[in-house]
C-alpha cells in the first residue's frame, strides 16, 4: 500500500485479512496462558435460526468479494495484455482484450481513458500514411470510439487529471468527426486546468481551444465576438507564460517557449503586430 496505488476494496479485504492474521496469531502464541472463547446458540434455540440466517449471509459476502476481487485482478491482466499486443501492432487483439478488461471491470474509468489513447493513436497513424492507402472507415472508427472511451473515462472519474486531459486531447483531434467536439474539449481543458491549475500545458491546450473556435467564425457579423473569443485565448496564453517566469535578483527568466508563440499568434491575429514580433523573438 505504501509503494503502489491500490484499489480501495482491496485495501478493506487487507484489512480484514490482516486483523485474521493477527487473530490467529494471538490464539497460537506460547508465551503466555491459552485463554479460549466459546461462543454457541445451542443454549438458545430461538437465536438459532438467526445465527444460521448470519452464517450464511457472511459466507455469501465473503464469497462476492472473493469474485469482485478475482474479475478486478483478471481485468487489470487483459488490460496489461494488451498494451503488450499494442506494442505488437496488433490491432484486433488489442480492442479484444481491452472490451474483455472492460467487461470485467466496467467501474474502473483508466480502461477507458487508455482505450481512448489507443483509439486517437490508431486514427493518427493511418491518417499518416499516403492518402491513397488511408482507411477513412478505420479513422472514423478510431476517433469515435476513443471519443466515447474518453468521455466515458472523464465521467468515472471525475477528479482525475488525466482523464480529463486525455479527453480534451481526443476531442481536440477529432477532426470533424464527433459533433460538438471543440467546445467539449475546451471544457474537458478547463475541468483539468481546475484540477491542477499549476499546469502551464493545460492553459495552452485551453487557449488552442479558444482559437479554434475563433477561427471557425467567419463573416463580418462574427467579428467582434470572434475577436472577444481570441482575447480569451490570450488570457491563458499570459497566464501559462506567468506561471513559468521566475526571477532571479534583478533578473527574470521565462522558460516556456510555447507561450511566446501563441502569444505571438493572438497579437498577430489582434494586429498588435510589435508585440507578435516580440514575442516570436522571445520563443
């Protein structure tokens, strides 16, 4: 428990387990008087059917979790099984083994977010090959069943930054797929961003977001909300860029060059063109 993140109910079955041990440690020691408790309703008959009622009511809990925890541990084998065909390009097996880890252990939401990881992985690769040997049912395949895994995962657990991150990531690259998608990674962004607010990559990922939007507005109509939605992006741009400056006496360092570029590309696009060179320069 110390060295590794263990699953809660494994942890109470641990519990018991060792509060066994120890009992049965203190029956069997030799080094002082054997004291012995007896405990029997045979003295009560009207207690014996309740105590039977008790008796079997236990021996089914003990044997449900005795089950719950043998799927749980199947599960994280199918799971380990295949990421190790993943590495094999073996694309069939993996999505077996993973709807087989899923089957077992449809609560535990990182079988989703890696299925989600998979899948955006799967579409990138064969949008990478020459497009007269791309298999556009094979993307579309990919992107909307990571898509559903990611959202899935995001929904299990709710609190957990990688979920969320993973999530945003899969939308974000969606590429026309999934309707709805660029809003829905922008707050899957923002839920990360408020888990771990720390994270420069998560208000980068957020301002792209907000470009995207931005630049999905055309027409003149658009113009002023277009040009609000780009001043949002900025906002998360300066504030990845300040949380990644540090002084040093007189002297500040800023380390993180993504936030000069995108800083460059909303004063570009906002036609404060000194400040984009500026900050082009700095990245």
């Amino acid at each position: 428990s110390v060295a590794w993140a263990i699953d809660g109910t494994i942890i109470l079955y641990g519990v018991i387990l060792a509060a066994a041990c120890v009992g049965s440690i203190a029956v069997v020691a030799t080094d002082r008087p054997q004291k012995t408790w007896s405990l029997t309703f045979t003295a009560s008959p009207q207690h014996a059917l309740s105590f039977a009622f008790l008796s079997i009511v236990a021996a089914v809990v003990v044997l449900f979790g005795c089950v719950t925890l043998a799927k749980m541990f199947m599960a994280d084998v199918y799971a380990r099984t295949a990421l190790a065909a993943y590495t094999e390009q073996n694309h069939d097996r993996v999505m077996t083994l993973f709807q087989k880890a899923v089957y077992l252990n449809h609560n535990e939401g990182r079988y989703y977010t890696l299925v989600a990881q998979y899948g955006l992985d799967r579409a990138t690769q064969e949008t990478q090959k020459p497009q007269d040997r791309q298999n556009r049912d094979v993307i579309a395949t990919a992107v909307t069943s990571a898509a559903g895994a990611a959202r899935m995962g995001g929904d299990l657990m709710p609190n957990d930054v990688l979920a969320h991150e993973v999530k945003g990531l899969v939308l974000e690259n969606s590429g026309g797929y999934v309707q709805g998608a660029a809003s829905e990674a922008l707050a899957a962004y923002q839920r990360a961003g408020a888990l771990e607010p720390h994270n420069p990559q998560l208000d980068i990922a957020m301002g792209r977001m907000y470009l995207t939007q931005a630049q999905a507005m055309t027409g003149e109509d658009a113009r002023q909300e277009r040009t609000q939605i780009v001043e949002n992006a900025k906002k998360v741009f300066l504030a990845a860029r300040d949380k990644t400056t540090f002084s040093y006496g007189t002297d500040t360092a800023s380390l993180f060059a993504p936030a000069h570029y995108y800083l460059a590309t909303v004063d570009e696009a906002l036609g404060n063109m000194d400040d984009a060179i500026a900050a082009m320069r700095m990245a």
